[in-house]
C-alpha cells in the first residue's frame, strides 16, 4: 500500500485502469477518497496527471454535480494522487472501515430501486438529472469534456448524483475522442459533444433500468415493474423523442448546441425564445381583455348599489335591473278585478299560513330599531337589510307574497326588489324550481284556482306593459332567457 503524506490509507475501495481508489483518513480525522496513479503505469500517469491540472484550473466554476478535488500532488518517485469527498453509503453499512461498506454509485441507487414495487416518478427522474446535467453545463462552460459518464461514474455525495472519474478529462470539441464504456460511448461518425450522448445514456438507464442498447425499441421504454405511474407515460414519450431525435441523432442540425438548450429541454424548462414569445401573445391577450372591459363597463347598465351586489358573485352584470325585474317577477293574474281580487284574498291566507305577516313585521321593527341607518343617496333601506339577514325559506315566502300581491313597491325601490330577487331566486341552486318570483304561491292558486290563472303565451308585465313568459314556461325546469 503506497505512503500519502498527510493521510493514512485504510483500504482499496476500488479500481480502474488507470489507478486505484483508497479509503483515507486525514490528519483531522475525516474520512476522505484518494486516488493514485503510480509510476510504473506511467502512460496512464501523463493522461491523469493533465486531466487533473485541467480540472483544477477551472474548479472555480464548478458547482454542485460535479465531484470536487481537495488536494493534488505529485511524489518524488513519480506517483501521483488526488483527494476527494468520500461517497454516501450503500444500505446500512455507515462505517467506512466495515469491510462491507461501499459507495453509493448511480447503478447501485437504481438496483436498490428495481426490488421496489413501483419505479421512479418524473418528479424523481427530475431530481437525478438536474445536478447531472448541471454539472455537464459547468464543464462546458469551462471548456471540457468528461468522456466517461456512465452510472458507475456518478457518486452520490451529501445525497446529490455527481459526475465523479475524471480519468479521461480533456478539452471539448466537436471532435473530442470518444473513449468511453460500450452504449454510453457516442459513434466516432458523431461530431459532437460526447458527454451528450453518455448522459442520454444515463437518463435512458434512470427511466427503463436498461442499457442504452435498447433504447431504440419502444418496448424497452418502460420500468422494470412494466407500470406507469399516473403522470409517467407522457413524459417517456417526450423524453424518448428528446434522446433519439436531438441528443443521440447523427443529423447535426438537429444536435444540441450546448448543454444549456440539453438541459432545459430535459427538465421541461422554455428556452429564452419560448418564453419571449409567450409573453408578446400574452401581452397582446391583456390587450384584448383591456379594450373587452372598457367597452363592458361603457356600454352595460350599472349595478344598482355596488356595496351590496358583491354579495351575489353568480349575476350577470349584463343583465340589466330591469331585465331582473322583469323574469323574476312575473305578474300572471288576470286583468279582471274580481278575478284579481279573488286570487289576491287566497294569497293573503296563504301568506298568513306561511307567517309571511310575522316576517314583515318582524323585519320592519328590526329596520325601524337600527340605530345607524344607511345613509347617502345610494344606500340601500335599513329594511333591505333586514331582509338579506332572514332565513332562505322566509325570504322565499316572504317575496313571492309581495309578487303575487303586487305590493312590493310599497316597501322597495326598484333596485332594492332586484336585490331581493337575485338574492332569492337567481342565487338558488334549485331555481328552476322556483323560476317565477311568486312561483310558491302561484303554484298552490293554479291548484285551487286553475281557471283564474292566464296560461296563454302573453301576459302584462306591471312596471311597462312589456312581454313577459307564460305560466307554463315558468314552472318548465329551465329558466327562460334574461335580456338585457
């Protein structure tokens, strides 16, 4: 075992062909990786030893996805070596010095995974990816190339995936060599960055568990347990277009350009452009909407007491107080007075069944008891209020006795009526129910006085002498249209 000033070495924890991996514990007592390249694989060395001083001199740029190197140095008889962060570990061996420890390596998170009963979600597909191809965008940046992006090559550290084995490391070009293991190695017909095409590779064994030999069968695009999850399928597919149509193709003009436009087009992000011109349709919508409600509010009729009609979101402000008034007050008696006042005596003893006198009386001594009182030209009645305040079921009779008596005007405005209708029959989740504003009340006169009670297609509205429903398509379980 060779000597390293400064670090006592424990044990080998692994092996490539260009050196040997030691378990290191440093001065201080922490537990550390190092790698030495001894002077008898000197071929090697040279390689190593200018893959190292490239890294080094662009370390400053990295970030989290990319392995960092602590110390480097070279020995008098030629050996060099290099200090990393010691990897998680697998399973629940923690002690580094238990024979049965060993490192948490990207196939080794992913075999853990397929004894599961379900497979990564794209959520967690997202997580592996995103400081992997962070880490390919910061090499990039400082003009390298890792060569050898495989899962056995990614270390989680402090939970996060790293790019760690810098041993093939070298200046990126179009035309960088592609060295490399089988299926994660780009076609030396590829002019482009090779790390592309191994980080394809990875993102094809994250998502199926398989080489990327067969990502060009579609059946192999789907985990090992062979389900989905609920926001999986969709993804694969865009993702399996993304690897074989950009970041694997041989048709260079539809490579990836950097590892930026990768990245972004991995994890879902929009590019700059994208996102540009979803702002200028945006601004162009806002635009619309702009002009839309200047001529809504220019040319619709006001609501009548603003401070009170928030309280019934489902209005439609087109409609217009007096096309309110006219669908939900409907007034279908006969003109004939003895008529009239014949249904008008049987609507008092209904009202009087209903304790409607009680209500109004009720209601007006709790108006006549407000010590503040609305004030100003618009402001609604203190009886209006009273009224907002009752039970559904005594505001419902209270009103259509008012409709069918014709004596609402005795205590509303106009505005205030048309309140009291939204309030209760247009706000009603039963209102086809209850379409007519006396529709209770009417309902038990047609019974007892069908003959009294003008079915015919036209009646006479009370405030104008306009067009109103007939009876019949009042009580039909679809409200009948409101015209502005």
């Amino acid at each position: 075992m060779p000597r390293i000033p400064d670090y006592e070495l424990a044990r080998e924890i692994g092996r490539g062909a260009f050196g040997r991996v030691f378990l290191a514990r440093s001065k201080r007592g922490e537990w550390r990786a190092v790698k030495v390249i001894e002077q008898a694989k000197n071929r090697f060395k040279n390689h190593e030893k200018n893959a190292a001083a490239l890294y080094l001199r662009s370390r400053g740029s990295f970030g989290k996805g990319v392995i960092a190197i602590e110390d480097f140095h070279e020995l008098g008889d030629g050996t060099i070596y290099y200090v990393m962060p010691l990897a998680d570990p697998v399973g629940e061996v923690k002690d580094p010095q238990d024979p049965a420890w060993r490192p948490m390596t990207l196939e080794a998170y992913v075999e853990k995974c397929r004894a599961q009963p379900g497979w990564f979600s794209i959520a967690e597909v997202r997580a592996l990816m995103k400081p992997l191809l962070e880490g390919l965008a910061f090499l990039e940046e400082a003009g390298l190339c890792h060569r050898d992006i495989k899962p056995s090559n990614i270390l989680f550290i402090k939970g996060v995936p790293t790019l760690a084995d810098i041993s093939l490391l070298e200046i990126a070009d179009e035309n960088a060599s592609a060295y490399g293991t089988d299926y994660f190695r780009k076609p030396a017909s590829m002019s482009c960055n090779p790390d592309y095409w191994s980080l394809s590779g990875v993102l094809f064994y994250i998502l199926s568990g398989k080489s990327p030999q067969f990502w060009n069968w579609s059946n192999h695009w789907k985990p090992p347990q062979g389900n989905f999850h609920t926001d999986t399928q969709k993804e694969y597919q865009r993702l399996r277009s993304l690897i074989l149509n950009r970041s694997t193709t041989l048709q260079s003009r539809e490579q990836y350009r950097s590892a930026i436009e990768f990245r972004n087009e991995v994890l879902g992000r929009m590019s700059f452009l994208k996102k540009k011109k979803i702002f200028l349709w945006a601004a162009v919508a806002l635009v619309f909407l702009g002009i839309y409600t200047v001529a809504l509010l220019k040319f619709s009729a006001p609501d009548p007491y603003p401070e009170i009609l928030p309280l019934f979101p489902k209005v439609d402000r087109a409609h217009s107080l007096e096309g309110i008034i006219r669908t939900y007050t409907p007034y279908c008696l006969r003109e004939d007075e003895a008529d009239y006042e014949t249904l008008k005596n049987k609507a008092y003893q209904y009202a009087v069944d209903a304790n409607v006198p009680q209500i109004l009386e009720f209601c007006q001594e709790k108006a006549r008891a407000n010590k503040k009182p609305p004030e100003g030209k618009d402001a609604p009645s203190a009886l209006l209020l009273e009224f907002l305040k009752l039970p559904y079921d005594d505001m419902k009779f209270a009103v259509s006795f008012l409709a069918a008596t014709k004596q609402n005007d005795k205590y509303f405005s106009r505005q205030e009526w048309a309140i009291l209708l939204i309030k209760t029959f247009y706000e009603n989740p039963n209102r086809y129910k209850l379409i007519s504003g006396a529709s209770e009340i009417f309902h038990r006169l047609h019974k007892d006085y069908p003959d009294l009670i003008d079915a015919g297609p036209r009646t006479t509205c009370s405030y104008d002498g306009g067009n109103h429903p007939s009876l019949k398509d009042l009580f039909t379980p679809t409200p009948p249209p409101v015209h502005p």
